[in-house]
C-alpha cells in the first residue's frame, strides 16, 4: 500500500519483474474471459490461453476496437457478451456517448485511480473537490473511488452551477481539485471576478483534455502548486499518469500497453507514434488487446521520479475521426444523424477549433444542389440544426452555411483545428 512518494512497491519493480509477472498472469485472464465471457469465448475461440504467455504470442490475437464495441454492443446487449461476471452482480452501469455501455468492477477502487491521484500529492485526511460529471458516465466515480480508497472525503461537485461550488470551497475548503482543465479556469476566473478566495486548492488533477504548457503555467501564475493530468478511458479506468517529475505519463501496474500501427494489429518500433492498444486485468470486465483509438508513442528509459514502469507521451490525437470535445467524445456517426434530420444539407464538417482548453465548435453546412436558402430561412435552419446538435451530442455549437463545394469531398466529417500551443 502507499508509502511515501511511491503508491506501493510495484511502481519501482525491475522492469524485468515487472513483465514477468504481467506475462505469468496473462493466461490466467485469457482463460478466465474464454470460460466466462460467452463475447470473448467466440473471439478468442481458435487461441489456446496456456499459449500466450510472451508480448509475442500476445500480438497473435485479434484488437477489439472501441469503434467497433457499439455494434458487439447491439448484437449482445449490454456488453457484447465481454464481461464476465453477470450484469446484476456488477457495481454501476454506465452510457458513454456513442452512445457506448461501461460497466464498473466489483471492489475498491475498480478503476485503479488512486495511483494517479498519489502521485498528485493526495494523501489521506484531504479533501478533495471532484468536478467530473457524475450523471451516466463514469468519469467522477473513478476519482471518487480512488481518492476514498486513499482516505478522503469528496465533495461530489459535479460541473456547472460556479457559483454553488464556490460557495463549496469556501465552506469546505477542499486541498485539490480533480476535473477538466477548462473548468478549473472557469472557477478560478469567476472566483477572480467575484472577490472570492481559491487559495486552498493547491493542487490539481485533471484529465478529458488537453493541458498545454501554457495553460498549466496560467495555473501556476494563479496559485496552482501542483497540476498534474492523467489518461483514461470510460471502458478501462486509469490507463496513465503524470508524477511530479513531468517526464511523460507513467502507465499503470495493472495493464500490458501496445502501440499498434492504427487500423492494424502489428505493434510498432519504441518511440513510432501508433494506437494505443490496453490488456487489462479485470476479472469482471476483461479487455485483451483493447484498442482506445487514441495515439501515443512510448517514451525511451525512466522517470527521474523512481517509478519504473514504461512511460508514453500522453495524447497525441485520434487514429479515427472521434474527437473529444469538452471531456465528451464527438462520433462522425453523431453528424450524419444530424445530416439525416435536415435533408436539406449535401454535407457537413464539425470544425473543432480554440486554445487553451476553451474549445470552440462549429457545424459548416453545405446545402444540396439547387437549394437556394435565402436570410429567414438559414435562421430557421440554423435554429434547428444547433438544437439537433445538442440533442445527439449534448454539445453547444455555432453553424456556418457555406458554398456548394466548398467542403471537400475527401470523407472527413470532424475536422479537429485546435492550438495546443
């Protein structure tokens, strides 16, 4: 358990003990899922699991993508037959946009988020105010669980409503805050604009976005001691996390990473940027060479931090077109379903655009040929485009009518132009 800077021993295991072990247990949890997974029975029925013991035999078997869990989804409800312990049994089910169903492990902290945290600086006694949303997806019981498997009390904040939850740091006066980047701005800005006091969150967590240089430099300029991220995703939990150190992000014990060249199974040279490929050890959901959709690339060496498990360089992009967007992922399936609704559009592009961590969304239309909307009749459209938008991907966003052809015809329906930087 934690002692000191380090969450527990394993995090400064040779990393040859390290693969030992992951590769000694690997068959264990092909058996496991085979025996009671009826979706990873069928998958994996021509693999022998007492067979794949080495990263080699591993990258034998098929990546089950996130792009396409929805329709194993679909065919096998809830989960596509991938989890292993009954439904009823199971702690909370969950719907992420996609819409994509996640389930919670049995245990303490099923999400394994309290390493991320502990390296953040919480420790037990702490308050903590969690900012990630609590409605439907799991983002805010992954922390939650996490920093009481520490020790903490949680300040179940939720987003919006700025004025309550400073009302709530006043009150309570919580030692971090864990959420998106973004709304930690929001509340700094508006406790600056109404007089009211931060001074007690010293420290942060943050993930669901992007965190520049230069915005986490803007926290430390307003009182931010510490404010570290970490990687996750709804399906899997705690994938990585920074340490103090700053030297890329530090995968967590309990999972084998991969990079793969996207849209492939084959795994890339060390340091290739490829998709992000996760085996993880739970017994009640088990995923084996899960692929998130996201790019990454795998640092050379250690971290000066003492931890030595392998590190990546955090979130490179998507190797599909799903983009996240405010913490919320943005499907292409969301924008033809809003190009379904209004028959009166040949095209549409979602451009992402913004910096730091203030994105911005707009829907560029292009009308069918011969559709001639003149000043009242692009308000009316306009109107109900915005208002399909919210409702397919909960999502605010502003419209641009633009010429035929004016989009090209290259397949692209989100179109990510963010500066990071």
């Amino acid at each position: 358990m934690a002692d000191g800077a380090h969450y527990d021993r394993r995090e400064t295991r040779s990393a040859e003990q390290r693969e030992a072990e992951l590769m000694a247990a690997l068959p264990g949890l092909i058996a496991h899922a085979k025996e009671h997974a009826p979706g990873w029975s069928r998958r994996l029925a021509p693999f022998d699991a007492r067979e794949v013991h080495s990263r080699k035999a591993l990258a034998q078997l098929p990546v089950l993508r996130k792009s396409d869990l929805k329709a194993f989804q679909e065919a096998d409800p809830p989960f596509g037959g991938f989890n292993a312990t009954p439904v009823g049994r199971l702690s909370r089910l969950f719907m992420s946009p996609g819409p994509l169903l996640d389930p919670e492990a049995c245990g303490p902290d099923p999400w394994r988020a309290a390493r991320a945290l502990w390296a953040a600086g919480i420790r037990p006694g702490m308050i903590v105010h969690n900012c990630f949303a609590y409605h439907l997806t799991p983002g805010a019981w992954m922390v939650d669980a996490g920093a009481r498997q520490i020790g903490c009390a949680v300040i179940p904040a939720g987003v919006g409503q700025t004025e309550q939850q400073l009302e709530l740091i006043a009150r309570f006066k919580p030692d971090a805050y864990v959420g998106t980047p973004s709304f930690l701005r929001i509340l700094i800005e508006k406790s600056n604009e109404a007089g009211a006091s931060l001074s007690c969150l010293r420290r942060a967590l943050v993930a669901a976005e992007a965190l520049p240089p230069s915005l986490r430099q803007w926290f430390h300029q307003h009182g931010m001691e510490q404010v570290l991220q970490w990687y996750g995703t709804a399906d899997l939990g705690l994938i990585a996390y920074e340490s103090p150190a700053l030297h890329g992000m530090i995968l967590d014990e309990d999972l084998i990473l991969e990079i793969v060249r996207p849209g492939s199974d084959e795994p890339v040279a060390a340091g290739e940027v490829g998709e992000v490929v996760i085996t993880s050890f739970n017994r009640d959901y088990p995923l084996i060479r899960f692929g998130t959709g996201d790019l990454s690339a795998v640092m050379i060496g250690h971290s000066p931090c003492g931890r030595t498990n392998v590190r990546i360089r955090g979130w490179l992009g998507r190797a599909d077109q799903i983009t996240k967007v405010r913490g919320m992922f943005v499907h292409p399936a969301q924008v033809a379903q809003v190009l379904a609704r209004h028959p009166e559009l040949a095209r549409a592009r979602l451009v992402v655009s913004g910096a730091l961590a203030q994105d911005e969304l707009s829907l560029h239309c292009q009308p069918q040929p011969g559709v001639a909307l003149g000043a009242e009749e692009q308000d009316g459209l306009r109107a109900a485009l915005i208002q399909s938008l919210r409702e397919i991907t909960g999502l605010r966003t502003g419209v641009v009518f633009v010429a035929p052809g004016a989009l090209p015809n290259d397949g692209k329906v989100i179109a990510d132009e963010r500066n990071y930087n």
